[in-house]
C-alpha cells in the first residue's frame, strides 16, 4: 500500500497545529522555569544572530559575514521593551539609521538540543544551539565570519550568566548522516553521531526559522518509503520544501554505536550522574536487543505529539501536549521495561530515584524566585505519580539538602557503581558481537574519553581524589565547621556538616564530613568536590593555634577565584591529547604563623592544577624548596606571577614583610 500524505486520522495541517503548539509549550516550560535566562536564550539570541549591528554584541566588521535566519521577524520575537532592557544605548532600532537585518538570511533552522524546556532543566543547565546551514551558500570565508559571530555572541551571553554553545552544521551532511559541528570541541565527536541525531529530534526546541520535516513523516518508515513520502508531499503541493528542514531518514541505529556513547555517558557522568543513569539504561536496552539495530525513541515522542493515531489504542487522547517531556517519557518506558524483568527492580528504582532527584535540582535552584515554581513542583510531581515514577521513599529525597554527607556518599556511590557496572556489561555485551560490526568511535576519541575517566577516577600520589559523589551542586554544604584537635602531639583537622561549637561536636560524630592531618588540604579537598564553596558559610571551634576564621576564609575566598570548579565534560580535549602541563598555582607560605627569623624551617604548600583537571598538593619545610618548586613552574610551564597564573599567599603576620622580602631575593 502506497503511503501518501493524506494516510492518518489526522490531515497534514492538524499534524502542523500540534506540533506548533507542543513546540510553544516547551518554550512556556523554559520561561517559566527562570523568564530571565528564558527571554535571552529564546528572543534575544535569535535576535543577535539574525541581526549584525556595531552597537550588538556579535557584531562582525565584514561586509560579506553570512547572518540572519530564515522566517524570522525580529519586531514580533523581540518586543521593544525587553530590546531596550538588553540594549538600552543601541540605535539599531532607529528608523534613521542603516537596517541591521540581512536580506539574504543563512540561518536555516535554530534548536536547541537537551534539557531545556524540560524537567531535566536546572540553572546549571548550558544551552546547546543546532544551527542548520548549508555550507555551499554561505563558502569558507563566509562560515569563518559566522564562526566569529557565534563566538561572540556566546561570550556575551556567558557575562551574562548564561552558558550557551552554537554548533553550525550542514543540512546535506546531517541528512546524510554524516555531519559533524564546525565550532564543536566539545561535542561527542565521532563516538554518537546517528544518537545524537536522535537526541536532537526528541528533544529539541524550535527557536526560530523553518520546522523540522521529520515530524510530519509517519514513523516506521524504511528509507525507500521515507523519501517516496517526502516526494509525494512536494510533487502533490502538500508542502513547499523550502519551508522545512529536511534532516533526513532516521529510524534505527547500528549497535556499533553503542560502544563510544557509553564512553560518551561516563564522561558526562562525571558532571551529571542523574541525568547519564537514564541514558545509560536506554542504551543497554539498545543492545539488548537480538536484531543488529533498534528503534530510537524519538519515533515514540514524535507519535505523541503529531502522529497519535500511531499509538496502540489505551494510549490514544491519554495524554495532554503540555504533559508530553521527553526527559521524563525515556526514564518511564526504562523503568517500566525494568520493573517487568526479573532480578533488575534495584536498577528500576535507582532509575526513579535519580529522575525525581534530577527533577529537584531543577526546582532547588530556582527555590529563590517568584514565578510559581511551587506549584509547578507540585503538578510535575502529581503527573510523576499517576505514571508511577515516584520513589517510594520520596518525602526523604524531598529533603535531600538535610540530608548528612554520609548518605549523600553512599547515594553517590550507588550511582557510581551502577555506571561502571552497566559500562563493563555494555563492553562484554559488544565484545559478543561478530568481527562486522566495526566501531563507529575514533582512536582519538577514544584517548580523550578515556583520559577524563583517569582524571576522576585514578589516585596519584599527592594528587586530590575526587569522591564519588551525586551532582558536586548538590553536594555544596551551607555550615561547615572546621575543628582541630590534638591528639600524641598531632594535630588533626575536621570537617563537620553544620555549624557547630567546641561541644557540640562531640555530640555529632555522626556529621563529620572529613579528618585530615593538614588543614590546607582539608579546605583544598572540600573545595574540588564541591562540598564548599562561596555560598557555604565556616566556623571554627575554639583552637590553641594562632590560626583564626578570618585566615581560613581568606584562603578559601582566593582558593576559589584561583581555581574554578572545574566540569569534566568541559576539559579541552586538546590540552587531554598532549602531555599534562601546569595551568595554574598556588603557594601558601607559613600558614600556621610560626616563627621563621632564625629558624632553619620554613612551612610552605604549592597547589597545582593541570590541564587534565587534576589538583596536586605538595609541602615544604625551607625557603630554598619553596623557591626551587616556583622556578621550575616558571621553567617548565610558565607558571609565574608575571603570566598572572601563579598567587601567593602569606596569612597576616608580624613577619610577613619579612617573608615576603625573603621570597623574592
């Protein structure tokens, strides 16, 4: 039987209707979410980039830089009012002057791709951009100019607070399935692209320009059947092909794939381990199957939303577009795969508990706003119970920013574990496949993968472990306090949750976070797991050391402008291909404030970070040390105070006048 367009319940405008007011639902969640970051990440950039003026950001002095997307009015999508509050002194609205709108745009097509829009959202979330262009319209030159302009415009939008990355890539090559990002360092390179694909026809965003062909071709096509529809559509008058983007065919993957996306998810694990358990379970399920590919659930989200006719009958009318998440529809249908299979309802519930937590992050950092967020907590929680997707033990999970460190630890652990675990089952499962099914993942790719995993993972003397731990957001303490005792003439430094005294913390063991021998390393270790950080606040029980608050908190404050948190999944894969070198230090002289005048001991720490993300901790007993340790930073790395990546700091002090001048001859 021929598939035509008119085959459905639905006629080809309705199927347009729907998804346009799906479309506009997805964009109402992200407003609501945060309407701050809403409005840029969906008015105000699509403005810059459809707009190229000497007053914007994004401006590119270049008569021939390609810009503006198709099917967009700026006066409609950019009110005037919320213009002038981005752009107060710009006069690229006045009439009087040169227009800032290209009259030949190159923008097919702007999606976002992720968690935007969705339960998965949270103000840690970046915004990812799938900028459709055709490379042949716009030449070499031309894509270099808008490679700058996006780089820009990114740059601001980080000033802003808002993290967002543009990925160019070509509609040809992507139909083909053969793309690959012009701007992308940090994308998943050769290890996921049909998988990707995939994410991005589930997940997406329309922001601005033409709509997605995909959704309005049935699902379940073959290839053959794929292109004989979308022939008819055009020959027919059903559709004029340059209102759309046609991606291409996508309706199964090849499981040599699989492989380097579960590399891919245990580098973004590192960062989010909520969000990469489901993904991990979805790709287990993929190669659990007995056929060579399986189906992707994009094809599932696209029946409900403009093919629901497609959908097994109790299905149909169930569900409203404004309830359609894909986040949250994945974590469903893999939870309800697992529950049925014996022996896997652990992994079932561990599944459930990471989706709710995930869901909290979200709501926890926005708790501060005004805009319904409670109530909007409350309906997306009632929907998870109807779908049955609560934990059982949810009220805990409500609380779990009162939770004690130790069961954060072992939640993280627990997650931890399920990763490795699902990642060793994943490789003997493709290792059980014939010598024909050939990895789709590159060496290279491979080599920088791997190498984050080291970096988290393996322990190194004098280097600082990372833990184990959920989200290192959410690990932050609010109260840490510090206490030191003194024990066969040691002394021992502690972190304890919460905000304590010299007696109290006798009574709360069950509260430490952490002992160390030395309290540099303590406030160093707390800081690159995130459980401190500038919003945490520290006390200090009563100490017969001249250290005081105000020391430690000095440290922290230049700990942390020294050394950013640093995010795994952002680490330059370039800098993980070479040999690992110095980026950063920091030297803490004499911190403990004994006398130096005459003494043959001088205590010192150099804090180093690499640029594999790893921290070392180093100590020293004289200046001459402390010196030699500076001048070979200089010399193998170009660490110094002159290259403005090398702090030191001496606590106040009677003699720190005279420790400095000492440093320095």
């Amino acid at each position: 039987m021929e598939t035509t367009p008119e085959t459905g319940t639905n006629t080809f405008q309705q199927k347009i209707t729907r998804y346009l007011k799906y479309n506009e639902e997805r964009k109402a969640k992200a407003l609501l979410f945060n309407p701050n970051q809403g409005n840029l990440l969906l008015k105000v950039l699509p403005y810059l980039l459809h707009s190229n003026y000497p007053d914007l950001p994004g401006f590119i002095d270049d008569a021939t830089c390609p810009y503006g997307i198709h099917r967009f009015n700026p006066t409609e999508e950019l009110p005037h009012e919320l213009f002038r509050r981005y752009f107060p002194n710009s006069s690229a609205m006045r009439q009087d002057r040169p227009s800032p709108f290209h009259d030949k745009p190159c923008i097919h097509s702007l999606k976002t791709i992720g968690s935007i829009g969705t339960i998965a959202q949270s103000t840690i979330s970046d915004c990812d951009y799938w900028v459709s262009i055709r490379k042949e319209e716009i030449g070499k030159t031309g894509l270099q100019l808008l490679e700058a302009k996006c780089k820009a415009i990114e740059e601001w939008a980080m000033k802003r607070g808002s993290e967002v990355h543009f990925f160019l890539v070509d509609i040809d090559q992507t139909k083909a399935n053969n793309f690959e990002s012009e701007t992308d360092e940090e994308s998943a390179g050769s290890a996921i692209k049909l998988l990707l694909k995939d994410e991005l026809f589930r997940t997406h965003i329309l922001v601005a320009g033409k709509m997605l062909l995909w959704w309005f071709i049935p699902p379940g096509l073959t290839e053959g059947e794929y292109l004989n529809f979308v022939h008819n559509l055009v020959s027919r008058n059903k559709i004029r092909a340059n209102d759309f983007v046609d991606l291409g065919y996508l309706s199964d993957i090849p499981k040599s794939e699989i492989f380097g996306a579960c590399l891919w998810q245990m580098n973004k694990a590192l960062d989010s381990p909520f969000k990469s358990v489901i993904k991990f379970a979805y790709l287990e399920l993929l190669l659990r199957g007995e056929a060579t590919s399986l189906p992707l659930f994009s094809d599932r989200v696209k029946c409900l939303v403009t093919y629901p006719e497609k959908l097994a009958e109790a299905e149909q009318g169930v569900m409203d577009l404004a309830e359609i998440d894909p986040y949250i529809l994945l974590a469903r249908d893999i939870i309800a795969l697992y529950s049925q299979e014996k022996g896997e309802k652990k992994r079932a519930t561990l599944i459930q508990e990471c989706l709710f937590l995930k869901t909290l992050e979200g709501f926890e950092s926005q708790k501060n706003t005004k805009f319904g967020q409670t109530s909007h907590l409350k309906a997306t929680m009632a929907m998870m119970q109807a779908w049955h997707l609560l934990p059982e033990n949810f009220t805990h999970f409500l609380r779990f920013r009162d939770w004690k460190y130790k069961e954060l630890i072992a939640f993280g652990a627990k997650v931890h574990d399920y990763l490795i675990e699902t990642y060793k089952r994943l490789r003997w499962i493709f290792k059980s496949f014939g010598p024909d099914t050939g990895l789709t993942i590159t060496e290279r790719d491979i080599s920088i993968l791997g190498r984050k995993l080291f970096t988290f993972y393996e322990q190194k003397e004098s280097k600082i472990d990372y833990i184990r731990s959920v989200s290192r957001d959410l690990m932050v303490q609010r109260h840490i306090t510090i206490h030191i005792t003194k024990y066969e003439g040691e002394f021992h430094y502690y972190a304890f949750q919460g905000q304590l005294d010299h007696e109290t913390v006798k009574s709360n063991v069950d509260s430490v976070i952490k002992r160390e021998n030395n309290l540099i390393r303590l406030i160093l270790w707390l800081l690159v797991n995130g459980i401190l950080s500038s919003k945490s606040q520290l006390h200090l029980t009563k100490n017969f050391l001249p250290i005081d608050l105000v020391d430690i908190q000095k440290l922290t404050e230049l700990l942390i402008k020294t050394f950013p948190i640093i995010h795994f999944s952002r680490i330059s894969p370039a800098n993980l291909l070479k040999r690992e070198t110095v980026l950063r230090a920091l030297a803490i002289v004499n911190f403990e404030k004994e006398p130096v005048k005459g003494s043959k001991t001088l205590k010192s720490t150099m804090i180093t970070e690499n640029s594999y993300g790893e921290y070392f901790i180093q100590e020293y007993t004289t200046a001459i040390q402390l010196k030699n340790a500076i001048r070979t930073l200089l010399t193998q790395h170009y660490v110094s105070r002159w290259n403005n990546n090398l702090e030191i700091f001496i606590p106040p002090q009677e003699e720190q006048s005279y420790l400095r001048t000492l440093l320095e001859r």
